[in-house]
C-alpha cells in the first residue's frame, strides 16, 4: 500500500499502564498523545483481575473509541495499547493491535511498534511446521515462538523469541500478572518507562505520553532489555548482551513530538541545533527564513538563529488536514499538498525566501512549496533540508521500503533543486546530523541508525536483502561492501552486516 501514500509515515505508538483503577482511559490519553505515531487503527486491551478485554478497530483512536461506552466496558487496573500504521501485511482490522490470543492456560496480549526483518521467513517455517496466523503482519510471529519455546516460564520462552526474530521491534505484552516491555538489540524504537503519581508504572514509546498522564520519567528501555512490571515494582533484564545502539534518526527529524525525549535528548532541541547547523553549511543571501509547518519549524528557528535572518511565518498549515493522507494518484496528491499548505503573500511577496523542510521523500511537498511561494510574488525560493538526502529503503518499521519512491535515489540533489524547481537547494550532511542529535554512544554514527542515507545498515536485511540487491546499482553495491569491510564498527550483533558476509 506504500505506493499509494504520499510522505513520511509513522511507525505505531505503544503505550500501557499497570495499577491504575482507570487503566484503560488511561491508555486513551497515552495513546492520544501518540497519535501521530499512526492513524490507521488503534487498539486497548485492559486486564480485570487476570482476564483480558479487547476493542480494536480501524481508524483514529477517537473513531475507534467513539462511545465512552467502549472504554467503560474495558475494566481493570492494567491496560496496553496501540496506534498502528502499516509498515508489513495489509490494512485490514485483523491486523491491528493489541492483539489477543486466549489460551488454556490464560490471556495473553501483544503490540508491536517496528519491522522484522526475518518476518517472513520466520512465519513460512512456522506455517510449514503446523502454524496457523489470524493476521498477515510480522507481529503475530512473536506469540508462536514463545508458545513454541521448551523453556517453562514465559519470560524465558519470551527471551527465546526475542532472540529469534531480527529487526525493528519494540514489544508491550500482557498476561494476567504482568506487563512487559522488550526491545530489539540495536533499539532503533523508543520506549520509556515512567510512574504516576499513584505509583503506576507507564510504558510508551514517546516521553509526550508519559507528560500527558503526568507519570514521571524513570528509565528508558535500553537495547536488548526486557521489563517486566508487576504488582511489586519493575524489574529489568537482559536477553541478549549483543547489542550495539542504532536508534532510528528518523525519530529525531521527522517522527516523534517536539516535546519529547528519547535517550535524553529532547527532539525539538535536536531539530533547532539541525537547523543551526544546516545555515553553517549552506548559508544563502536572503531575506527571511520560512518552515514548512509542521516538523519543520524547530529546524527553522535554528536556521534563522543563526544566520541572523528573520524567522517568518510564510505558509500556513490547514490543521484540519491529516498529517498522512492516502490520495491514489500523482495529481490527487499535489492537490492534498494545496489543500495543506498555503503561502502567505503579505509575507514573501518580493522576498528572497529560504524554506526549511525537514526532509524530502517524493519531492512533492517540496515542489508544491516553491510553486506556491512563486505564485505568491516571492523573489528567491532557496530550499534547505535539515536531514541527508533519503537514498535507501528502512526495513525497521518506516514506511520508506522502496528505492523507487525515493526521490535522491535516482536524482541528484542539483537534478531534485531543478524537478522542485528551486533557486538553491542544499541538505544537511551525516556528520551535522549526527553532531547535532549529540546523543553520543559509544557506537557507529554516535548510536543513531542513517542507513536511510548511506546504506549503512547496522543488521542484516533477511527478508529484504534480494529486493535490496536487486534496487542498487553495481557501483552502489561495491561502495556498501566497502563500508561493510571497515565496518567491523558493528561489531556487537550475532547477524553482523550482512554485507560482510557477503563480501568475504
Ligand atoms: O517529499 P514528499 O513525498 O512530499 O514528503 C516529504 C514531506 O512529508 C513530511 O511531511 P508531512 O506532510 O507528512 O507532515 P508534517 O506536517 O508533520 O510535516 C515531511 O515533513 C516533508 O514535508
Ligand atoms: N509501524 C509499525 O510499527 C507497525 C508494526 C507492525 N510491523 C505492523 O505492520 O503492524
Ligand atoms: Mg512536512
């Protein structure tokens, strides 16, 4: 279905809370704050003295939960839940989460934000060994391996799965006496722990949910870890020692809320010190800087900051458009972008204007932009993109899975200055990117994962690696197979670069 969107799109948004007498309204509240994480469908799995209720369905939380009723009905004092957007099996309510499986020896709930990489394979042995799936995404995988694990305790047959799959993936699961949270090796997703003031403990994937229910941060949930939260506190463990930081930078640029943290760093902060660096690597004579509302304006009061430009209000954002809208083709999608975004002449008229985006997929936001600008009398339309160009797909949970819908992957930036129809168009390098999130672990690229601009991806690509050949070029493939060569720099995971492998 990606073919069909237009953008960047979320990535599912976890939230759950245990010992809370209103946990499922809760859960609303959380997974409100998470909206924008996705918008395909949304779901609450609450837990009544051990036994599991769920509603779940197509749409926007407030659609899917349209009736107080609703919410009413799921009772207890524990709850997990779910915004999705697709990022593997189709757009069909069977797909979304929390899913709920019921089993003779209890309940038991899973959601899943990211994108396995071994999905697929994983799901054709497991069919051809008996399996048998009520949806099609990559998510349901889980549940089948810890049943099918010899371990006794559900944690440790957890800990077996988790050391199966491959990929993008932060979980929340749920059982009569527990909530728990798990995330993959490299923790290309956030996930937070916080505490209410009643002493609940929350999960969620943005810290912007923990401030909406006022719980206070604890702890994030490092790579490779497992929390489990009880009725006597939290504990934290370990599946896996081999794990090496790669979180997503998308989530830094572009996915999550302004206002919250991940790792510490606080993402509109990072935004504006983009920005900042982006005017000191390609400055431009102009008159005024404008973000594209909304992600952009962070990167662009850092831009305007510090090249001493005004920082002006010169488009305008219909707020009652979706952040993400499907539009089946090419000329309904430029139309959507009309529809968003509108120049305001009294602004830009006879202006040397520079827009601030904050990254470029299709180049169709952009080019509507300058198109816009110039009808509305501005002199100088100078695009600057406070990210790398996105060359490669991201199989770890963003919609961007194909190289052909990738604008800098066929074009260069001087071609993509002329198709947006530009005066000037410059991106911030890798290294800016890196400098300015700051989040400085002691991994490759300071712990942040950019194989969406390099190539560089820090597993292997299972599922995805023919497909992936198959879309670059042969120069391509031997400029990533030297990256791989020096890039014993991802040292930490038992499925090491694949390209590594491939080029011994
Ligand atoms: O090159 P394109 O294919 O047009 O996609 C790029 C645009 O998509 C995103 O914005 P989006 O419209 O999703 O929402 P926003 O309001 O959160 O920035 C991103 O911020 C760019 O503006
Ligand atoms: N965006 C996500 O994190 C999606 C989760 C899961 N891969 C799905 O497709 O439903
Ligand atoms: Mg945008």
């Amino acid at each position: 279905m990606s073919a069909e969107l237009e953008g960047l799109h979320e990535e599912c948004g976890l939230f759950g809370v245990w010992g809370h007498p209103d946990a499922a309204r809760i859960t609303y509240f959380g997974l409100h704050a998470l909206q924008h994480r996705g918008q395909e469908g949304a779901g609450i799995v609450s837990n009544e003295n051990g036994h599991l209720h769920g509603h779940r369905d197509l749409g926007l939380l407030a659609q899917v939960f349209n009736d107080d009723k609703k919410i009413d009905r799921l009772k207890g004092n524990a709850a997990i839940g779910h915004v999705r957007y697709a990022t593997s099996g189709s757009g069909s309510v069977d797909n979304i989460q929390p899913f709920l499986f019921r089993f003779f020896d209890g309940d038991v709930a899973l959601a899943h934000n990211g994108n396995l990489t071994n999905g697929r394979q994983l799901r054709r042995e497991l069919e051809a060994d008996g399996g048998i799936y009520h949806s099609n995404s990559d998510t349901e995988v889980l549940m089948h391996l810890i049943r099918r694990s010899d371990k006794l305790t559900l944690i440790e047959q957890l800990k077996d799965a988790l050391n199966t799959v491959h990929g993008g993936f932060a979980y929340l699961l749920m059982k009569n006496d527990c909530m728990i949270g798990a995330l993959d090796p490299n923790g290309f997703r956030p996930l937070s722990l916080g505490q209410m003031t009643n002493g609940a403990y929350v999960l969620a994937s943005e810290t912007c949910a923990l401030d909406i229910v006022g719980a206070k941060l604890v702890r994030n949930i490092e790579p490779g870890e497992l929390i489990i939260v009880n009725d006597d506190g939290y504990t934290i463990e370990k599946y896996t020692d081999k794990t090496q930081k790669a979180i997503c930078s998308m989530e830094f640029i572009y996915f999550a809320r302004p206002d919250s943290d991940i790792y510490g760093v606080n993402v509109h902060s990072a935004r504006k010190r983009a920005g900042a660096r982006l005017a000191q690597e390609a400055p431009v004579d102009a008159d005024m800087v404008i973000g594209v509302p909304n992600s952009s304006l962070s990167a662009a009061a850092g831009y305007a900051e510090e090249s001493g430009l005004p920082n002006e209000m010169g488009l305008v954002k219909n707020q009652y458009v979706a952040r993400t809208f499907i539009q089946p083709t090419q000329e309904l999608r430029e139309q959507g972008v009309r529809m968003k975004l509108s120049a305001v002449r009294g602004v830009v008229e006879g202006k040397r204007v520079i827009v601030i985006d904050d990254s470029i997929v299709r180049g169709t936001t952009s080019r509507r932009i300058v198109q816009l600008l110039r009808e509305a009398g501005a002199a100088e339309v100078h695009m600057r993109i406070a990210s790398p160009p996105l060359r490669y797909p991201c199989y770890y949970g963003i919609d961007i899975s194909r190289t052909s819908e990738l604008i800098a992957a066929h074009k260069s930036v001087q071609e993509i200055c002329e198709f947006i129809g530009a005066d000037s168009l410059a991106y911030l390098s890798i290294d800016g990117l890196v400098e300015t999130v700051g989040l400085n672990a002691d991994a490759p690229y300071g712990g942040l994962c950019v194989a969406y601009f390099n190539g560089d991806y820090p597993t292997s690509l299972g599922d995805y690696e023919e497909e992936f050949l198959a879309s670059i070029t042969e120069e391509d493939k031997k400029r990533l197979t030297e990256f791989a060569r020096d890039s014993s720099q991802y040292y930490g995971n038992e499925y090491t670069h694949y390209l590594m492998e491939k080029s011994k």
